[in-house]
C-alpha cells in the first residue's frame, strides 16, 4: 500500500500546484522513483498521460472561475500557466469543446475532472513468468534519438526509429557486431533524470565500430518478464508489470535503463523480455 500512497501524495503535489509549474522532476521523488517512471506509472495507471491530466485539471477549475466569477479571461490564463491568450483559448476549447469566451452563455456545458485517487484492485490469475538477476555493467553500440520529457509525444518517433533501422540494414548490421552478454537486439530507453534521455536501437558488443555510438549500461538488478506477440503485446505486459506485478512485489523502481530484448524479429510473433531495473523497498 506505501506504492498507491506515494502515487497519491503525487496527485496532491499536483493540486497544490495547479497554478504554478509542476516539476515533474519533484513527482517523480514524491513516487520514490524518476521522472520518466513516474510518467510511465501514471500513464499506466491512470490511462491518460501525465501532462493530458494536468490540463485538463487546470482547465477544469479555469471553467469554474469564468463560470462563477467575474475575472477576465487573461486574468485566468495567467493563473493556470499561460501566458498567451492563444494558447488558453486553444487548451481550454480541447477540454471543453467552446471557447472560454462563451462560458457564461445560456445552456453550455462544460467538464468536469475531479482530482485522480489511485486504489489498490485486485485484478485476475493469470499468471506473469519473470526472474530477478543482478547483471554487470555491459557496453552496448547502436544508433539513439533524443525522447522528449512528456513520454506521451514518444509514442510516435520511436516506431518510426525502429521501422527505419529495419528497412535501412542497421538491424542486420547491428545482429553481425553481437558479442556481447545479452543476445537479441535491444530497445534501451536511457533517462536517468541528470542526463539528456535518449532511445537506443542496440546490441551488447565488445566492437568497435565508427558507425555506431556506445553507451554503458550500468550494473543493476533487473526484474525480467518474457512474452511472445506483436508489439502492442508488449505494451501490454509493461502495463500488467505495473499495475498488477510492482504494487505487491516487494521492489520499486530504480535508476537504470529500461530494456526491451528482442529475442526473434518477426513482427507478427516476436519473442522478447522486458528489463525493469528495481531494488529491493528496504534497501
């Protein structure tokens, strides 16, 4: 329950600071994790990504303040964080489907979003295979991207990443190099939150090779989960771990990459591991 707690502490970090700027960066330590797993989390969670809620929240209470009051319209802009009329107007019609400027009219309607309040559901038997193993720094080559700080706005660059190293060779170039540890390729989602967060298309290698950057994944406890399917069905499974495997485990997450192992590059009937780099809660 100290899991669902800490998510709920987030949720009224937020509410406090609906009219200022909510660092994400300071949810994350609220979470007792990083910036990039706590969106994961909540994205997981709550079905709707991190930044999406927070607008809608600020949108919300801004209805209510043209509603019922008799602020101006930039007035409330300014204290929900925008500073361009514009831009409000745009946000708050994405909500609400009418512009602020009507709000007052005769019969419209508008949205409510009450503030999220995360519980524990216990949810069926089936069943997750995973391992827990401790592994080595390894050096990985590859080709990276940089991810963007609201995950969401990744969904959409890293597919397009995978379908041109398929189709451009580097897939196959990159299966000649592997030598190293961890055989398959690897989908390695770098954000440790002092860095620049950037996606590699990788594999574990001891080459050299001018073509492709490097990066050293740390020493870490990964907890290991294998799935065949395509690769909506890994998503899937992200979000069974997080939902339904990470609340009663005794572990949490910590600063590692995460990784994705392809073990087989059938699109249509993939074989891979999903790597979660955890500690124990008392340690």
């Amino acid at each position: 329950m100290e899991w669902i707690e800490r998510l709920n502490s987030a949720i009224n970090y937020i509410e406090e600071h609906l009219t200022d700027e909510i660092d994400y960066r300071q949810l994350g330590k609220i979470a007792g994790c990083s910036t990039y797993h706590f969106q994961r989390m909540f994205t997981y969670m709550a079905g709707i990504p991190l930044s999406e809620y927070i607008r809608k929240r600020k949108m919300s209470l801004a209805a209510v303040d043209l509603q019922h009051g008799d602020a101006k319209i930039i007035d409330v802009a300014i204290k929900y964080g925008y500073n361009s009329p514009t831009a409000f107007n745009r946000a708050f019609q994405s909500i609400h489907q009418v512009a602020p400027s009507c709000i007052k009219n005769k019969g419209i309607s508008i949205k409510a979003f009450p503030p999220l309040t995360f519980t524990m559901i216990v949810k069926g038997v089936e069943q997750m295979n995973y391992r827990i193993e401790t592994k080595d720094a390894f050096r990985i080559i590859g080709v990276s991207q940089p991810l963007h700080k609201e995950i969401e706005k990744n969904f959409e660059c890293v597919p397009k990443m995978w379908q041109k190293t398929m189709t451009d060779g580097t897939i196959q170039h990159l299966e000649g190099l592997m030598n190293g540890p961890i055989k398959g390729v690897l989908g390695v989602s770098a954000c440790h939150d002092d860095e620049q967060w950037r996606y590699f298309i990788a594999v574990s290698s001891t080459q050299e090779n001018s073509m492709f950057e490097e990066y050293v994944i740390p020493a870490a406890t990964w907890a290991i989960f294998s799935g065949t399917g395509t690769g909506q069905s890994i998503q899937e499974l992200e979000q069974r771990i997080v939902m339904e495997w990470l609340p009663t485990s005794g572990y949490e997450y910590t600063n590692a990459p995460d990784i994705e192992v392809y073990l087989s590059s059938d699109p249509t009937n993939m074989q891979y591991e999903v790597w979660i780099p955890v500690k124990r809660k008392d340690s």
